[in-house]
C-alpha cells in the first residue's frame, strides 16, 4: 500500500518522472536559472537541496551519492567544486521560485527556478580599452589609414557576388499574426 507516500506525479510514469526530475536538476546546475512550469519546479526542488547538502560535506560517500542521481562527472565536480562552498553558511533554502505567469499555449504556471546565490559573470573592465586608447592616439591613427588603403585594394581585388534575394514566404505571415508574448 501507498500510505504516506505522496508526490507530485507530473502525470508521468515512475521512470519518465524520475528522468524528468534529474534532467532539470541537471539543468539548474548547469545553468543556476531555469525557466520551467511550476509544478516540474517543485518536484525538481527536493532533489536539487538533496545534491546541494551532498555537496556541502565534500566527502568520497557524497561524491559517490551525487553522481548515482545525475550520472555525469563534470556535473559533480561543479557541483562539489563550485556550488557547494557558495552554500557553506546555509543550511537550507537553496533554491526559490519565482512566479512568471500563465503560458499562452496551455494555460500552465511558468516560473524561474533558480539558485539563491548565483555566480555572476565577471565582465571586462571598460578602462583597459580607455587606457590603450590614451597611449597611444597617434599610432592608431596610423594604423586605422593602413587599414583603409588595405580593405580598399581588397575591395577593388575581390569580384562582386550577387546576393539571391531569400524566400520567406512564412516569415512575413508570421510577423501579422505575432503577438507580444507569442513563442512562435
């Protein structure tokens, strides 16, 4: 008997739902940020805290634990490496849902399921490319009239191909019929 063995069945069979829960917990690890239903988003939870605790330990059991459930050692070694001592100071609360609204097609709930401390992506400083351009105005001069003279000769080098016009018969009937928040 079934007796206090409650989950969110996502309308699937047992394993269809147990791959769909590690292809999302897979994918949140990946990308941190995942735009999936509500309901996917709350089956996937559990087992997403479950790795991140694992992960939080460090230890050969917890590796071993961690890649039973996702299967790819790349994904354990950011996992172990990367997410787990961002999460060292928590001790739950790992993940959060954020509401998107209603999908056009199905009416479903969409949300964001994502990590509580993403990693940012560093971006380039902008002074370097000012302070290269400070040093050294009259060189670049220079060289940008060398590159004029250059792609001018190329130019005069290089026979003109014709460009064939491209057929997009859908594309402009697409266009009518779009609507804002169309996927299409």
């Amino acid at each position: 008997m079934r007796h206090a063995k409650k989950r969110l069945q996502l309308n699937r069979f047992t394993s269809w739902h147990d791959a769909t829960i590690k292809s999302l917990a897979r994918s949140l690890i990946l990308a941190q940020s995942i735009k999936t239903t509500l309901h996917r988003a709350k089956a996937a939870r559990q087992m997403v805290e479950k790795l991140i605790t694992l992960a939080k330990t460090n230890t050969l059991f917890s590796r071993r634990q961690a890649q039973k459930l996702l299967g790819e050692h790349k994904l354990v070694n950011l996992l172990f490496n990367e997410i787990g001592p961002r999460f060292s100071k928590r001790s739950s609360g790992f993940t959060r849902i954020i509401p998107l609204g209603k999908r056009r097609g199905d009416n479903a709930e969409m949300v964001i399921f994502e990590l509580t401390e993403i990693k940012k992506k560093e971006a380039r400083p902008k002074h370097v490319k000012e302070a290269k351009a400070k040093e050294a105005p009259a060189q670049e001069a220079a060289q940008q009239e060398e590159e004029k003279q250059e792609s001018k000769a190329a130019i005069k080098e290089k026979p003109a191909k014709e460009k064939k016009p491209q057929k997009k018969f859908l594309g402009g009937l697409k266009n009518i019929f779009k609507k804002e928040r169309d996927s299409l």
